[in-house]
C-alpha cells in the first residue's frame, strides 16, 4: 500500500515533533519531511514530492498566506491549515480556505502537546480527506472574484415570494468557497437563507462577517430566535445545530446545543429535518461540497416534503461526499455545477405561482 506523504511546516519544533508522532503512527501515512518556514519548504517540495502539506499561518521569512498564494498559483496540491483560534488567526484561517486550502485544525488554547495528541485521529483523518480533494489552480485575483461571480439571475417577479420561502444550505469541506460563490450570487430580494456549514466554535463569526462585507444580501452568525428576513443569510455558529421554527407566517431560528448528528455540531441533517418540518413546499435544500452522509437524510424529509432540492455536481466539488449520498438516497431534484446552483435556485422559486 503506498502511504500518504506528509510535509510538515511550522515554525514550532513541538508542533513538528507532535505531528510526526500523530502520522508515523497511522498505518497509511508517514511524515517525509519538516520545514520550520516556508523557504524551506520550498525546497522540501521539490525534493519530496509530498501528497498533502501541512501549513502554520503565522511563519517567519515568509507569511503562510503568501506562501499559500504562491503555492496554489505554481505548483497546487493538498494544503491542511493548522491554526489557533484567535480572532487574527481565524481570520487567517477563513482567507487560507478561499487561496485553495482543504481544510484546517486548530491547535488547542492549552496544553498543545497532550491536545493535539488527543486530536491524533482527527488530525489523521483530516490528512486522508486532503489527499483525496480536488485541487485547482487558482487563476483569479481576489479583486477579480467578485466580477467573476456575478451573473444575470432571474427576478422574484412574485416579490410574496421572498418572505414565503425560504433556502437551505448544507456543506463541509470545501464548502466555504462554496457558500461564498452562492452567496455572492444573491440579489436583495432573495428569500432568507439557512446555513449549516461543518465549522468549529470561533470561526463562524468571522466567516459570517467576512461573507456580508463582500455579498449584497446580508450575511451573520444565527442568534437564538431572530425573525428571518429576506435579503438576509444565517450561519449556524460552530458548537450548535441551527433549527428552523414557525410562529404564525414567521419563519424564526433556534439554536440548540443538543447532541451532535452524524458526528456534527452543527449538522445538515438536523437543519432540514427542520426546514422539512416547518417549511415543507416553501423550501429549496442545497447540498454542497463535503465529506461524509450528513444532510442526506434530511434533503430526502424536505422533499418528501415537498421541497425543491439541488446537489452540487462532482466536477465542482472539492469531495463529492455528502451530495453523492443525497443523489443515492434520492433526495435531489437536480445535480448543477456550483456556478448554475443560484440561478436555478432562483429560477424556481421566481417561475412560481404565489
């Protein structure tokens, strides 16, 4: 069995050391080599040929963003961010994702050695999932990324519409590129959104935050209880499922820290139970990017429901996982590339009667 070659970069000697002990001890990987900054990994990966690198944010000689940059533009390849959970650093973290990162861990507030350790299959498993991903070049600027994201999308000629229905988003790896090119598509009079993005406590905020500054629609971290509006998207925070609920015509959130589903918290598949429950023929359920079954189950209660569902297609996934799982247990209307999901989304909720 030919084994997962790891290049660690970190500045911290620890960080190196604890790494190696995490991936020499999975039967499926070896750690090849360490580099204490990004000049040296440079090297490193011309010599070694690694199949995912692992990659600090904050490096000496050489910022891991820039290096990042530079690394999807030249030479793409799996990238696994290890971070702490910082304002700075998560905001890091959120931009590491948009240059092409798969996906991150975060290194433990205390006792770093014996967290991480404890973290040791996460770790590992975060590894095998980036060298299964699909990797792109990057091509755009980020000042580009918006003209590129922009298209004609249908009006809500029923303008009912927007406060009637309602849009469900599930996703994980991959998926905050995802949302963002959804959401980036969105006009204001779109209908409020719910999102159950596969995040952990401390960034959903900043990847809210992040999203309203560069998207029409408004863009948060859900809160307990809020009135969903049009125009407006709520992120599940990271820690808590994100459930629709109804008083009267009013669509509301609750947040609630039960149990995780599907190993998840929050989970797709507890938001379109909801959405299922209290939206049923209003609602259209996105299935994005992601590893794993979460959200199957509960696209196939919204359209049972009668729920309009879509699916990201495989060629624009990052892991064709979860909306895989969905199209098997027959819960997706159609499979679109991520580019046509918005519009099509649109499209039907515009073309229908009030």
């Amino acid at each position: 069995m030919m084994k997962i070659k790891v290049l660690v970069v970190d500045d911290s000697a620890l960080i190196r050391s604890v790494m190696k002990e995490i991936i020499n001890s999975q039967p499926d990987m070896e750690m090849v080599g360490a580099a204490p900054d990004p000049l040296v990994a440079r090297d490193l990966i011309k010599q070694l040929n690694p199949d995912v690198l692992t990659l600090d944010v904050e490096m000496p000689k050489m910022d891991g963003l820039e290096f990042l940059e530079k690394l999807m533009r030249l030479r793409p390849m799996p990238v696994l961010m290890v971070s702490s959970l910082t304002g700075k650093e998560s905001e890091a973290t959120l931009r590491a994702l948009e240059l092409g990162a798969v996906d991150f861990v975060t290194k433990p507030k205390l006792g770093i050695q014996s967290g991480m350790l404890e973290d040791g299959n996460i770790i590992a498993d975060k590894i095998r999932l980036a060298a299964s991903a699909k990797i792109e070049r990057q091509k755009l600027q980020a000042s580009d990324s918006m003209r590129y994201l922009r298209n004609s999308l249908p009006p809500l000629r029923n303008k009912i519409v927007s406060s009637k229905n309602l849009i469900a988003i599930g996703a994980s790896t991959g998926g905050t590129k995802a949302i963002k090119n959804f959401l980036s598509r969105m006009p204001r009079d779109c209908p409020g959104i719910l999102i159950a993005q596969h995040m952990p406590e401390g960034f959903t905020r900043s990847f809210a935050q992040h999203l309203s500054s560069t998207c029409e629609i408004s863009v948060k971290e859900a809160e307990d209880g809020e009135l969903i509006l049009p125009g407006a998207a709520y992120i599940a925070p990271g820690d808590r499922h994100l459930l629709l609920t109804r008083i009267g015509n009013h669509y509301l959130t609750r947040l609630e820290a039960g149990p995780p589903v599907n190993h998840h918290r929050p989970s797709v598949d507890a938001l379109f139970s909801s959405v299922a429950t209290h939206a049923g023929s209003n609602a259209a359920g996105i299935i994005m990017t992601g590893m794993g079954k979460d959200g199957a189950l509960g696209l196939l209660e919204m359209k049972n429901a009668g729920a309009f569902n879509l699916a990201q297609d495989e060629a624009s996934c990052t892991i064709y996982g979860m909306p895989k799982e969905a199209v098997a247990v027959g819960a997706v209307h159609e499979i679109a590339p991520l580019d046509e999901l918005a519009y099509k989304v649109l499209n039907y909720l515009a073309t229908r009667t009030g």
